[in-house]
C-alpha cells in the first residue's frame, strides 16, 4: 500500500502543472510581462459614469521617454495583440495599467485611438496590480491598474492603434499597444 502523503504530494503536483498550463505564463519572469487581466480583486468592480472620446491633436512626444502601458481588456475581451470590434457610437470599457518613465504611475493619462483622425479620453490609475510591480521591481507601480468606460461618440468608422499619452515633467510621453480597435457603423 503507498503512503498517503506521497498520493497528496502526487495531487499537489499535478494541480500545479495543471494551474501553470492554464496560465500559459510564468508570473515570475519579467519577459514574460505583467499577468494579463491579473487586477488584483480587491478592488471594487464599479466604473464611472462614461466619459466621451473626443478629437485631439496629438502633441510632439518625446522618443527618448520610454514608458510602459498595456490593454488587457477590452469590455470582456482579451485585447493585448487583438483587434478588437466596437459600434460607432457605443461605449467601450478598457482596462489595464500604466508606468511613466521613471517607473511610477502617472496621476492622470489620455487613451488615445490613433488612425486618420485621432480621439483622446482621459482616465486615471489606481487599481492594485501587485502583477506590475512584481515584475518591474517597483513597488510604486502596486497602483498601476485603470479601468476606462467611454462612449466612442464622434469616432469615425475605421481601425484605430491604442495608446497611452501622458505628461512626464512637462514632456509629452506616449506608449503605444499592441492593441487596436475596429469601429463600425452603428447599428440600426
């Protein structure tokens, strides 16, 4: 008869390779980046009322800033690496984190949509994303995390790049994702 700790050591052991192929990542290896989607859940799910993308004129940024940022999601999709679809006019929830330069985290920012024209809405951070500074080794960045709602309005139908711009000591500083968004006609 074997050992009963040797079968709870055998089931410990394939929970685990189980739990790890389900993540697909390791969250130890800072390559691999901040777990996606990983807000910590301590923090109330609420959103605020929606703001509105409006036109904006993108600013010259400064190349030599070298932020970080990411959009984890995009309503209840998976955006990092994705082309996500929405309706013109309708409202799009984005979530995900972001670091200035200096590895701390920005007291307001602009998620930008850049095609032919380019809209801008602003957003703060301040959702825990222990995932962030774990993996920059940051520990200003616990607070990383933001969560956008806002009505895509006046956005034109077409594809867009999403972006993070933000002001770093009087410099502008944008990072971009390698995420976009497809606006379509409204329904109806």
């Amino acid at each position: 008869m074997k050992n009963p700790s040797t079968r709870w050591t055998r089931a410990l052991a394939l929970l685990a390779v189980a739990l790890l192929a389900a993540c697909n990542q390791n969250p130890g290896d800072p390559a691999a980046g901040p777990v996606e989607g990983a807000a910590d859940n301590k923090q109330p799910a609420a959103i605020s009322a929606p703001r509105q993308f409006s036109v904006i004129e993108m600013p010259a940024i400064d190349k030599g800033l070298i932020a970080r940022c990411s959009v984890d999601m995009i309503g209840k999709q998976k955006s990092r690496g994705q082309t996500i679809p929405a309706q013109s006019g309708g409202i799009v929830r984005l979530s995900g984190w972001v670091a200035d330069p200096g590895r701390r985290v920005p007291a307001q920012f602009t998620v930008v949509l850049m095609g032919t024209e380019n809209y801008g809405v602003t957003g703060t951070a301040g959702i825990k994303r222990s995932d962030v500074a774990r993996v920059f080794s940051a520990p200003a960045l616990a607070d990383a995390g933001f969560r956008v709602q806002a009505t895509l309005g006046p956005v034109a139908a077409g594809e867009y790049a999403v972006g993070i711009l933000f002001d770093h000591g009087g410099k502008k500083a944008l990072c971009t994702t390698n995420t976009r968004l497809a606006v379509g006609p409204a329904a109806g």
